[in-house]
C-alpha cells in the first residue's frame, strides 16, 4: 500500500511536472508570439514615420520653390511696373514743353485774331 502510494505521488509529481513544462512551453511561445508582433508594430510605426517624415519634406520642397518662383516673378513685374512708370515719366516730361509751346501758339493765335477784329 505504501508502496502505491508512493508510485502514485511519483506520477502524480511527473504529470504536474510535465504540465508545468506544457504550460512553460505555451507561456514562451504566447511571449515570443507578442515580442514579434510588437516589433512588427514598431516596424511599421518606423515606416510610416519615415514614409511621413518624407512625405513633409517633399512638401516644404515643393513650397521653398514655389515661393521662389513667385519672388522672382514678383520681381520681374515690379521692374516691368517700374520701367513703365520711367517712361511714363519720360514722356511726359517731353510732353510738358510741347504742351507749353502749343498752348502759347494758341494763346498767340487768339491774341493775333483778337487784334484783327477789334
């Protein structure tokens, strides 16, 4: 009877004990299962930064020549602007003396009739 007895705990200890391993076992690989699966996520995190950190630079490129583009076309409608106000200037600063001259004409012309018919 002892001696069943003892026969009984021995297996009743190699079963738990065998179970303990199964239940290691399965507990390592749920944890290696989850490590790889976080680091997958991290992976992924990772690409997706970089796909966005990218996806940023392209636009503030993008933007930076735009801008630039639409300083130097600033730029040259301001010279444009500016050199049609030179020579708006210019012509009529030609333009004074010939407005004086003919309106002296016309002042001589109206004196000269006004004395013709007086």
């Amino acid at each position: 009877l002892q001696q069943q007895r003892e026969k009984a705990l021995r297996e009743a200890i190699r079963k738990i004990n065998e179970s303990l391993e199964h239940k290691n076992l399965d507990d390592k690989t749920l944890l290696d299962e989850k490590i790889r699966q976080v680091e997958e996520l991290e992976n992924e995190a990772c690409e997706q930064e970089s796909k966005h950190r990218n996806h940023v630079e392209d636009l503030v490129k993008k933007f930076e020549h735009e801008k630039e583009t639409l300083m130097r076309q600033h730029k040259c409608e301001m010279n444009e602007l500016k050199t049609t106000i030179d020579m708006t200037v210019v012509r009529a600063n030609d333009a004074v003396p010939k407005l004086e001259e003919s309106e002296n004409n016309h002042h001589n012309k109206r004196e000269k009739w006004t004395e013709q018919h007086e």
